[in-house]
C-alpha cells in the first residue's frame, strides 16, 4: 500500500509506532521497522549515552528506516536530538517547541522531520518552516491529544497544510486506516495498539489491564502531569488525580507522574501506578506479534476498499 509517507521514508506501509517513553524501545522500534512501518524511538528522560545507545541498539536490530523521538520541553532533549543527527537517524520526530533548526539540520543529511501537533497554529508554523510531515494527535489519543477529535481536525489540517499527514489518536485496525487515508491523512500512528503486542515492553498485568478495559474506561485531565493527558481509569486512577491540588504548578505535578508511568509499565503495578492509553483500548482484544497485527491491519484496509460502496 503506497501513499506520500510511504514514498517519503522509503517504508512498505503507512503505519507508525509512534513515540512512546519506555514503550517505543529499541526492540519494538525495530519489530515495527521490520515489519514494513517506521519505529520511533522514544527518547523521554534519556541520558546521552542512554539516547546513543540505544540508537545504535535499533540499528544492530533492523536496516530499514526508523525514528528518533523527542519532546523539546524535556531538559535534556534538546542535546539528545543533536545525537541523533551526528548518528544520521533517518526520521527525527518532535514534539512541543519549535524545530526549525532540526529541519535545517536534518536535511543536511537528507533526513525526515515530522512535528507532532494537535492544533490549526502549530501545524501551519510547522508546515511554514519546513518540515516534512506533520503527526496529528486527535483527542482520542492516550497522552498528550489536542482538543479536537481526529474525525475533525485530520480533515481540518489536511485543507490547510501541503505536507503528508500521519494521523493520530483512536486507529488500532485496518477499518481505521482507511478512516484516516480517508479523512486526507497518508498514514496512521498506533499508539495503545503496538503497546498491546507481544514485543511491548508493557508488563504483562497492565496488557490484560487493557484487554479487559472498555472504550469508556479512560479519563482526560490536566491533574496527571500538568497537561491535558489521557489515562487509564483505574481505583488509583481516581484517587491519583483527586490528590492533584487545583493550584499544582506543572512541574511538581510532571515530577509526581514520572514514578506512577514506571510503575504501570515496568511492575504492571496498577495500585500504584497510572497508564497512559487511548479509547481504542476498547477495541484492543489479543495480544498479537508486530508483523501479525501490520499484516492484519493492511489486510483488513484492503478488504474495505474492494467492498465500499460505489
Ligand atoms: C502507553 C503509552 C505511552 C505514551 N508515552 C508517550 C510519551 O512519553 N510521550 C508522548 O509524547 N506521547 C506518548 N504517548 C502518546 C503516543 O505518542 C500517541 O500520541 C498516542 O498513543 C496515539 O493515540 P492512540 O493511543 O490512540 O494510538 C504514549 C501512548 C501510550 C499508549
């Protein structure tokens, strides 16, 4: 299946495994890679070394094209990004800031820039100094999704930018991406959905979490860390979140949630811990391979396409 972000980072499907921290690791990167999608490396609250190494770890584990994540208000990630471009990564990703000198630099080298956005401003200054990509994070999203639901703001962003769109935000299967391709997007992102597979690093507690969990059971709130923020809803969910003081500054409340992500995700410790995960946990329902859930996804858009009405 071959759409503009196929031909722009030299990938057989247009489907992403977008940036997740201590999810998108160098081993399901490359599991997506491999697969004929494009990996981001999520670089969080990586040190240097941690951030060099594990680029080189993706490049030991697959030759095809990958990402390097990074989200420019993070300390640290600033300097993290200027690694991946000493180490050539093919696709660098960024989100909150601006990254007009990534672009300049990443195209020295004949690199890819995708900006994560969820708004009409972002996108147009992102689409003015040049990036290649925009990736569109609708309000179904776990994490950070805008305002906008992407039945909206993918179609809304495709009239008013002239770069590829990957959309993100609720597509888990293939009746998604052709959704999305229809919507004027040229690729989706699978957030909650690649971090329910066999090579998520996901503990294996908080994956039946997700299995066992409706498109209902997410809750949307600035009282997890600082952000608008979508999370699992869970007993500790709640009382996490009633704890946040109205008045807590952003940093404190960022601070707090750094150790309640661990938790879920290392020690699938959900009396502790708080997960990050998107409504399209209810339509999570096995835990497949990577290449079984590609292959499923493009199978399942191609069955749509030969069967839509004329
Ligand atoms: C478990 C999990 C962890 C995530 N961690 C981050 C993160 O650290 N930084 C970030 O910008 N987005 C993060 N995201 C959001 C994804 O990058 C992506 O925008 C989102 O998953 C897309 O929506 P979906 O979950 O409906 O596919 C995370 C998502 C999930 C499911």
């Amino acid at each position: 299946m071959h759409t503009k972000i196929t031909k722009l980072f030299n990938i057989e499907y247009p489907i992403l495994l977008p940036g997740m921290s201590l999810i998108s690791v160098p081993k399901l990167v490359a599991a997506v890679s491999n697969a004929g999608g494009l990996g981001i490396l999520a670089s969080g609250t990586m040190s240097q070394k941690e951030a060099l190494d594990a680029i080189r770890e993706v490049k030991s584990l697959t030759d095809k094209p990958f990402g390097f994540g990074a989200s420019l208000m993070i300390p640290g990630a600033k300097e993290n990004v200027a690694l991946a471009l000493e180490e050539e990564v093919p696709v660098i990703n960024f989100s909150l800031g601006k990254g007009d000198w990534i672009v300049e630099k990443t195209h020295t080298y004949g690199g890819k820039v995708i900006a994560t956005v969820v708004n009409e401003r972002h996108a147009l200054a992102a689409n003015r100094y040049g990036v290649d990509a925009l990736l569109v994070t609708g309000h179904e999203a776990a994490a950070h999704g805008g305002d906008v639901t992407s039945l909206v703001l993918i179609p809304r962003l495709a009239d008013i930018v002239d770069i590829p769109i990957v959309a993100a935000g609720g597509f888990g299967d293939g009746r998604g991406l052709m959704a999305a391709l229809a919507l004027g997007a040229d690729a989706i992102a699978m957030g909650t959905r690649f971090a329910s597979t066999q090579e998520s690093p996901v503990h294996g507690n908080t994956k039946q979490a997700i299995l066992d969990r409706s498109i209902s059971d997410t809750i949307y709130t600035t009282k997890f860390d600082g952000m608008p923020c979508r999370i699992m809803e869970t007993r500790h969910a709640i009382e996490y979140i009633q704890q946040t003081p109205d008045d807590a500054d952003m940093f404190s409340t960022a601070l707090r949630a750094g150790p309640a992500i661990m938790s879920a995700i290392v020690d699938g410790d959900l009396d502790k811990g708080v997960q990050l995960i998107g409504q399209v946990q209810g339509l999570v329902e096995d835990l497949p391979t990577v290449e079984e859930l590609v292959q499923r996804v493009i199978t399942q858009a191609q069955a749509i396409r030969s069967t839509l009405p004329n």
